[in-house]
C-alpha cells in the first residue's frame, strides 16, 4: 500500500512540472467566442530565469529554483550576487524552487516564460492573502453574533470559549479573535483564457489571492 506522504508528494512532482512566477497586475474583463463577458485577473508571468538545478547526487532530490523580478545589483548581498553569478544573470528579487517530474531537464541561465501554457489549461496560483490586521470573531470566523436590539448586551463578543470544571480550559481549534489574513492561499483550477506572449501576461479566469503588485506562483493543475 502506497503512503499519503509518497502519494502527495508525488503528485506534487506532477504539479509543479510546470511552474511559472508573475506578479498581479488587477482585474478586468474581456469577451469570449461566445458572447459571454468573463472576469480575468491580468498576471505578468515571468519571465523567469533558472538560478540553481538540484539533483538527487548532490542535493538529495530533483528541482529547479526560478527567480522573477529585476532588481538593482547593488541592493544584493555578496552571497545573494554570488549565487546568480553563477547562472550569469542579473540577481533578482524573488526565488521560488520546484520539484522536477521524471525525465526534465533545466540549465542554469535558461528562461521560463509563459509559453509554456496553453489557453484553456487549469492552472492553481498560491500567493499570499491581503491582511486585514486584528479582527474579531465575526469577521474573522463568519460567527452569527448576539442580537442588534437596544436591550441586548451581546453584539460581536464571541460568547461562551470554555468549561467551568471540566475539562476548565480552552478547547483547541476554537474561533478566537486576531490577526486576520496575511497567509498563504492557493486557489485551485484556474482557467486560463488568454495569452499574450509578447508582454508576458497571463488572463486567468476568477480572483486570485492577493492584492496588486503580490507575487504569485502558478503552476499546472
């Protein structure tokens, strides 16, 4: 019997076959062959640049790093230079690394773009969410509240969080206010609905975690 672990980790191989970072640009909309007006997030998807190739000889596993973004080599370290140095290229503001499937091949210095996508694929895009700083229990966790009347005293307090006696303390897992957002999202199934190779844009179809100017990484579904 095959192990979950071994299972996701496989398909995660298969996922990130084909990965590709961007950065959000916002969201408009644009008109398919069948009249119908369909909502896109418009992504400037690389492109990017293979910065180190890891083997299972010498790192123990097969992936790719791919970096994205220009930056002023003057803002980067000795060791961050360094290391683009070796792929003679430019160093770059974000790195992102992703398993290889079986029989690919990268080298150092090689270029990503969004070619290697088709219109109509589905696609998952992980970024992070917008933070909405400390909120309370409603907002947070979607709970009812108390009633709006003037003689209530119960309005968006979470109520009741424990036992008195046993087993007297807080249960794990329960809806608490706090820091809201700021976390990794990834939205599944995306539909990409147009390609524009000359400037690097990706038109998929729906929202994507993030506000503008986020980075993303999509990859095939």
């Amino acid at each position: 019997m095959r192990s979950p672990m071994t299972a996701w980790m496989r398909k995660q191989e298969e996922q990130m076959a084909t990965t590709i970072l961007g950065r959000k640009l916002g969201m408009s909309q644009v008109w398919s062959e069948d009249d119908q007006l369909v909502p896109v997030t418009v992504i400037e998807a690389g492109p990017c640049v293979v910065s180190q190739v890891k083997t299972r000889k010498t790192d123990g596993y097969d992936a790719v790093q791919l970096a994205f973004g220009d930056m002023k080599p003057a803002k980067a370290n000795k060791p961050y230079a360094g290391h683009f140095a070796k792929a003679h290229v430019d160093p770059k503001r974000f790195v992102h690394e992703a398993r290889l499937a079986a029989g690919e091949s990268f080298k150092r210095g090689q270029k990503i773009t969004v070619g290697v996508f088709d219109v109509g694929t589905k696609v998952d895009v992980v970024g992070t969410s917008k933070g909405k700083g400390f909120a309370g229990v409603m907002k947070r966790h979607n709970y009812h509240g108390g009633p709006g009347g003037h003689g209530s005293h119960f309005h968006r307090a979470p109520g009741s969080v424990g036992m008195c006696a046993t087993p007297s303390r807080v249960l794990k897992g329960l809806g608490l206010p706090g820091h809201m957002g700021s976390e990794t999202v990834t939205v599944k199934k995306l539909e990409i609905v147009r390609i524009d190779a000359e400037q690097n844009l990706l038109l998929l179809k729906g929202a994507v975690p993030g506000g503008k100017n986020g980075l993303l990484v999509i990859r095939a579904s």
